[in-house]
C-alpha cells in the first residue's frame, strides 16, 4: 500500500464523490493497521520533488493533522500515538522533513514549515528534538545556501516560536534564533522573499526576547532593524514590520521611551500615504499603546510605587499631533461599510483608537475633537457629517460628566434632527451616537442624566421612528433604545418616566424583530435582546399588566415556529435563531414576574402552557434554542417552585440528553445549572431522579472529551443535590468525594500565570467549596458524622487556598463559608482537628477587615460558629 499511496492521495481529492470515499477509507486502513508506516509514507511523498504537488500538499496536511487537532482530548490522544511511536521512525520522518525545506516547490516547503512546527511542540518541551534549532540554523548560516531554503527555515522559526514557550529554549538558542532572524530582516538581504519571512517570524519570535529587550545594546539593534523593515520597497514586509511594533507596544511598553518619536513618524507617515493594510497597522500600534495605559490606570495603586511598569504617558504627550492624525482618517469610509459586519476599514480603525485615547486621558482630549466637529458637522458632503458625528461619539467614554454635560445638552437636539439625514451612513453613526450618549450619560439613579420629562417624549418618538429605518440603521437604534431603557433601572421614582412610552415601544420593537427586508437574522436578534432589556428595567409595580400582555404574544409566536415548513438547513438554522430569542424573551418574563409576590400569580397562571412549549421547541432538536430553552426552564423552576414537579416525567428526558451533550458543552453546562435550579426548587421531592442525574454528573466529571468549563458547575451542582435531599446524598458521597478531592489537588497544580487558567482555578476552587457546603449542612441534622473522615482533607484544602496571594475574593468568600459550615454541623468534634490551624484565625481576621460587607458578615458568622463548637466542648 505504502507504494501507491500517492494515488490514494490523489483519489482522495477527485471531483467523484465515490472515487474519493474509497481513498479516504483506504487511507483510513493504513492509518489503523501502520501508523508509524502510515506516517513514514506522508512524510516521503511531501519530501519528493518527482511527486504531483496535489499529493504533496495533502500529505502535509494529513501528517499535521496526525500530530495535532483543536479539540483538547483528540490532541492529547495524537501526542501519546507520536511519542508511542519507534525513536528510529519518527527520526526518519523528522530527517525527510527538514529536507523538504530545500524543495523547489514552495507549497511542500511551506507545509513541512508547518509540520515541523507540530512535531516540534510535542517534542521540545519533552527535551526530545534538541538538535533541531541548530539544524536549522546551519540553513541560515552555511555559505551559498539559496534563498528558499532560508525562506522556508525562517519560516519554520517562527512557527516553532509560535508553538512553544518561551522557558522551553535556553538562552544561547534565543540569541541564535533571533540573530538568524534579525539578519534576515536586514535591509542588505537581497531577497523579499527572505526579508518577509524573518519579519513575520520575529512577530513569533518576540516572547522569547525578554533578556535581548533588557539589553540597551540588543534591543537598540533589533528597533532599529524594525523600524527600516517599516520602510520597506514591499508593502507585506511594512505590514510584518507594523505588525511587529504592534506586539513590541503591549509586550515591552516600558522600553519604548527612546524610540516613540520615530515611531510616531513611521506611523503617521503610513496613516498618511500607505496602503490600507500597512496604515491599519500603524493605527494599531497607538491602540495598543492606549490598551497598556488603560490597564496601567486601571491597576494603579495610588502612592504605592508599587506598579512595576511605569505609566510613561505616551498618548498624553502625542495628544496635540496624534488626534488630528486620527480625525483624519474618520473621512476615508467605505461607501459599503454599515450593510457588511465584517469590513474593517481606516475610518473604523481611527474611530476606534479615538476611543481609547479617550478612555486614556479623560478630558484632554476633547478640546481637540470639538474643533473638528464644529468644522465638519454641518458641511454638504456626507462624509464630513458622518465623521463628525463619529468623531463626538468616539469620545464620549473617558471624559468626565461636567466636560461632556454642556456639549451633549448642546448637540442632544441636533442629533436628534441627524436621524433624518438623507444619507443613511449619517443616520446610521448618529443613532451609534445616540446610544453612547444613553449608555454614558444617562444614569437617573446618580443623579445624572442628559434625558429630562421635557426631552423623553420627542427622544422616544425620533427612535421609535427610525426603527423603521434601513436594517442596518435600526440596529443601531436597538442600540439606542436598549441604553435608554437600562438607565432607568433601580432609578426609583424616575423609573416611572419610562412607563407611559413602554406598551408602544414594545410593539414596535415587536414589529421590528418581524421585518422580512433584513438579509440576515442579525436585526431580529437585536430587537428582541432590547425588547429583553425594556422588560428586564421597567418599574414592575407600574408594567407587570404590559408584561402580562406581552406574554401570550410572544408564547403564540414561539407555537408557531414549531409549525414551520423546514425543507433546508438554513430554514432549521433561521427556525432555531427566532426560537433561541423567543425563549429569551420569555425568560425575561418569567424572571420578571417571579420577582414580586404580587406578580407571580399572572405567571403560573400560564406557566403550564409556557412549559408544554418548551418541551415542543425541545423536540426541534437545535442547540442555540436547546440552550435558551433551558434556561427558560431554569427561571421557571425557580418561579413554581415545588409545583415544577408535574413537568419531570416529560422533561427529564430532555434534561439527560443535555447531560450528555458533550460536543456542544455550553448546552451541557447550563443543563447543569438547570439541575441546580430544580434541585432548590423541588428539595426531597427531586429525589426519584437523583440516582439518574448523579451517574450522568458524575460521567461528565470523569470524561476526557467534556470541555473543562462544565466542571466546576457540576460540583456545585453536587452541593445544590444534597442540600435538596439531605441525609439520602449518603448513597453518592463515595464516588463524589474522591472526585472533589482529586479537584482540589488539581487545583494546586494549575498555571497560575495564565489568566485563562487562574479564572479556571477559582472557578474550580469555589465550586468545591460550593459542593462540601451543600453536602455538610444536608447532613447536618442526621448524619453529620459521615463527614468526619473528610473534614482533614477539606481543611488542608482551605489553608492551601488561604495561603493564595493575591485571592479572588468570591473564592474567600465560599472557603470562609463553607470554614463555618464545618464548625455548624461537625460541633465539638472540630476541636482537635482546629488546633493547630493558625490560618483559620488569620484568614478570618483578614475578612473582617475586608471592605466588602458580604464578606465581613460571613466571616463574622464563621467565627460565631467555632467559638460555639469550642464553648460547647470546653
């Protein structure tokens, strides 16, 4: 087979269905009865120039597909079937692929770049390739080696940089990498081609240059190397080069002193005079430099001299030069840019750093924006009307209140005219405008807001108007409308200014989510997600007969979709999307009724037609709505309350299939919250499904294929099942306590430096806490004592947690919670195991002169609860 696999690699690709089935089941075959040989074959036909280039490309792409896949658990299963195989095979393979750099066809060159990339990001961290950053070095170094080959070595650099970590090269192969690099970029490189690849790879390659940055002498040379490669004859190499300084601004901020003012040169001249693609770049380098201030002042401890990166002010000493530069580029839109999501043009970019810069110095910079406004807001040419009006909303998040207040008074009215601009870019950006200025300039409950019973009434009346604009126009009016709505929230008394508008808002929100002339579902989602927030914000005393009403409109548009005629994909794709925010809306509904004993009523006057919806749209079998459908159901769980359980027997099938949905984990997560939900609802009486629910919570516990995210909320989960059915969680506590206890450890190995893992971590520590909660204080009347064996291992686990600095403080909360629920049902019998825990007085004595009342109040009740247990004893 090994002899003709290239006509199976050709087969594989034949325009006839039946031809290609059978090469890919042959291809299969090999891969299962002779991995190694199955590998060594792709590895041989990719080296070959006498091979078809089709048959090469493809077995590059199957070899990198053997070593490497999105999903973590099908990933990790190609690492362990590499490193199985024999050290002389995948020697041979490694060997062939190296070689395959010096082919004189670009494509097989450019793929076994890749493929090295992926062998190399199994094996270097394993120390098991050590030879394969000098084997490519002899490439760049070696007399008379041509062009391609460097082209394709630089390349596989960086691909490797990109696959690793910088702690897994020493420093000696950093400094050769980025020497190799550094001089392929040179301006005296003849080759573009060579000079392209060394500036794309250094991007890569920048991580692993912390101790070259720290080298005045180093990082000098490698500036001055980027900022000629920012020059260049060829606009992709300035494009790389930009690039490069865009990663350099967030990576090394406070270094950049020396070179600010030629990099303000370089990019102002590529906003000016570039190319689109190089100028976005350029655009971006000032938006990363706004990203590092922000944080810098968001974190900034005033006084301390704490801060390790000093705030340099670079965007407040570019101020005078850098936002004209910026209001420049508001006048180059695109003709088409409002009716296409995806365009990202120089107007967009230049609007979008204004806003960081706005958010950096505050009130700097409007004295320089209103000029320009002022100057262009009333000029015939479209373009000038619609980057005024962009420019003013740019700047509205970051200035204070009392420098927006006077010109948001002042131009309030005229924007309210724009929305009757004959050209739909101006109306488009003026109703953006508009719900900038409702989002931060509207807050009734501070005692602020632009919006006064003078000016509502005619602000309403324009919105509600322009809904009926051009789609992509009345999106943005959504917007507009969602903004004004929400700052009437917990805005007492004001809140009933909104009142009277409320039943005609609604109906047109409703009139708009049912337009037919939008190309895309993208307008209906809109109205509907503000049609949630209208209902979600209002002054219930005054609405709940709107809400009561706008409940069976809705639940007769939700019956209806189950009758649509589905003939294609996209009629199921469109059926689900307007189930999805039907459901939502109905949760909204659900959650707001529920939320006064006054209202309640109205809601379970229907809550079994709502139910015997839900299930109907469940039997359409679409994921976004089984999603919103759940958590419809989760709300009105919560809403019934014990009377939920007349819906289990037809529900709980639904319910374990989204247990067990473990491709589309989101679906599965909030099926877990929903067993939460009815867990509180129902108490005992959730006891006959508790035996099916648990296997199932447990599976997805001990499966490799779920997602990780779904695996704290199934230990909390753990904790909600047992407060529901106290003393009978017996039967689960040994096979739910080792999987908490082999949490908690896990937890303790976890990356703390990457903030995706940290969230993980504290998400995975309080759902622990969560689940010991619930199990001690179910137990706590009856058998209390179960829990004795496990107490040691729980207290190791909150000092481990304690001793975390710094902490999130919802993880302290739940440890200092759960400290009291062990002292509350464990009583005397905690003495012993207290005795020498010093951290239990200190985490306590930290909490109690916390700010945050919440936390104080649990510490306080902690500490009642041990001096209780120790009275008791003594």
């Amino acid at each position: 087979m090994a002899l003709d696999i290239t006509q199976f690699l050709l087969a594989a690709q034949s325009a006839d269905a039946k031809i290609r089935s059978e090469a890919e089941t042959g291809l299969g075959q090999f891969r299962e009865q002779n991995l190694p040989g199955f590998l060594l074959s792709l590895a041989v036909e990719l080296s070959n120039d006498g091979k078809p280039t089709e048959s090469r490309r493809l077995a590059g792409i199957v070899l990198k597909n053997s070593l490497d896949a999105k999903e973590s658990a099908r990933k990790e299963q190609l690492v362990q079937q590499w490193q199985a195989i024999d050290a002389q095979c995948k020697s041979q393979i490694k060997s062939l692929l190296l070689s395959t750099l010096g082919s004189s066809v670009r494509e097989a060159s450019h793929t076994a770049a890749q493929v090295i990339a992926k062998v190399a990001s199994i094996e270097i961290p394993q120390k098991q390739w050590p030879e394969l950053i000098g084997s490519l070095l002899v490439n760049m170094t070696q007399q008379g080696r041509p062009p391609s080959l460097k082209q394709s070595t630089l390349e596989t650099l960086g691909y490797v940089c990109e696959e690793i970590s910088h702690q897994d090269l020493v420093q000696d192969e950093v400094n050769s990498v980025l020497t190799a690099v550094v001089q392929g970029m040179n301006g005296e490189e003849q080759s573009p081609e060579v000079r392209l690849a060394a500036t794309r790879a250094l991007y890569n390659a920048l991580d692993f240059a912390q101790t070259n940055f720290g080298n005045e002498m180093e990082r000098n040379f490698i500036m001055k190397v980027v900022c000629e490669a920012a020059i260049a004859k060829e606009t992709e190499i300035r494009q790389a080069a930009f690039e490069c300084l865009v990663s350099i601004a967030s990576t090394y901020y406070e270094l950049l002193e020396p070179y600010m003012q030629t990099v303000f040169e370089l990019t102002a001249k590529a906003v000016r005079e570039d190319q689109e693609a190089v100028a976005l770049q350029a655009i971006e380098f000032w938006s990363s430099i706004c990203d590092e201030e922000i944080e810098l002042q968001d974190y900034e401890v005033p006084d301390s001299g704490d801060s390790s990166v000093q705030h340099s002010c670079f965007i407040e000493k570019a101020l005078p030069t850098l936002v004209p530069m910026l209001l420049e580029t508001l006048l180059k839109q695109d003709e088409e840019q409002d009716q296409d999501d995806d365009i990202w043009n120089l107007a967009m970019a230049g609007g979008t750093c204004l806003g960081l810069v706005a958010r950096t110095v505050g009130d700097a910079v409007v004295p320089l924006v209103m000029p320009f406004v002022e100057a262009n807001i009333l000029k015939p040419d479209w373009r000038s009307r619609e980057a005024a009006t962009y420019a003013f909303g740019s700047i509205l998040e970051g200035p204070s209140i009392e420098k927006l207040s006077p010109m948001v008074h002042a131009g309030l009215d005229f924007l309210l005219k724009a929305m009757k601009d004959e050209n739909s870019h101006v109306r488009d950006t003026t109703a953006w405008t508009l719900s900038r200025i409702f989002e931060f300039l509207h807050t009734p409950s501070s005692g602020f807001s632009v919006i006064s019973p003078a000016n509502l009434q005619r602000i309403v009346g324009v919105l509600l108007e322009s809904l009926k604009d051009a789609s992509h126009v009345a999106e943005k009016v959504c917007g507009a409308i969602y903004f004004l709505a929400q700052g009437y929230e917990d805005a007492g008394p004001s809140s009933s200014l909104l009142t009277p508008y409320i039943p005609e808002i609604i109906s047109s929100l409703i009139s708009t989510a049912d337009r037919t002339d939008s190309s895309d579902s993208k307008l209906r989602t809109n109205a509907y997600e503000t049609l949630n927030e209208v209902v979600r914000c209002s002054n219930l005393v005054e609405t709940s007969d709107i809400i009561a009403k706008l409940c069976p409109v809705i639940m007769t548009k939700l019956a209806q979709t189950v009758e649509l005629q589905i003939v294609s994909s996209d009629d199921r794709e469109k059926q689900g999307d307007l189930q999805a925010s039907l459901c939502g809306v109905l949760q909204v509904i659900i959650q707001k009724l529920s939320n006064a004993d006054e209202t309640k009523p109205i809601l379970l006057q229907v809550a079994d037609q709502i139910m015997m919806l839900f299930l109907k749209v469940f039997a359409c079998r679409s994921s976004t709505v089984h999603e919103e459908a759940m958590l419809a159901i989760g709300a009105l769980a919560y809403a019934t309350g014990q009377e939920f359980l007349k819906y289990m027997p037809e529900f709980y099938k639904y319910l374990e299939m989204g247990l067990q949905n473990f491709e589309e984990y989101q679906v599965c997560s909030i099926s877990v919250g929903v067993v939460g939900d009815i867990s509180r609802a129902l108490d005992d009486k959730i006891l006959p499904y508790c035996d099916g629910m648990m296997a199932l919570l447990l599976k997805d516990l001990s499966s490799g294929e779920l997602n990780r995210s779904v695996k704290p909320p199934i230990f909390s989960c753990f904790g909600d099942i047992a407060l529901a059915i106290g003393e009978h969680f017996e039967k689960y506590l040994q096979y739910a306590l080792p999987m908490m206890q082999g949490a908690s450890e896990l937890c303790a190995q976890l990356d703390n430096s990457d903030e995706e893992m940290l969230e993980y971590g504290n998400q995975l520590r309080r759902s622990i806490f969560e689940a010991y909660s619930g199990i001690l204080q179910g137990f706590k009347n009856s058998k209390a004592d179960l829990m004795l064996p496990h107490a040691p291992h729980l207290l190791q686990f909150i000092e481990l947690v304690a001793k975390d600095k710094p902490r999130d403080e919802s993880v302290t909360k739940a440890a200092v919670a759960v400290l009291g629920d062990l002292a509350d049902t464990l009583g005397p019998n905690i003495t012993t195991l207290f005795k020498d825990r010093v951290f239990c007085a200190e985490l306590l004595g930290e909490c109690l002169q916390s700010d945050d009342e919440q936390l104080k109040e649990t510490a306080t009740w902690t500490q009642g609860m041990i001096g209780r247990a120790f009275s008791v004893c003594g």
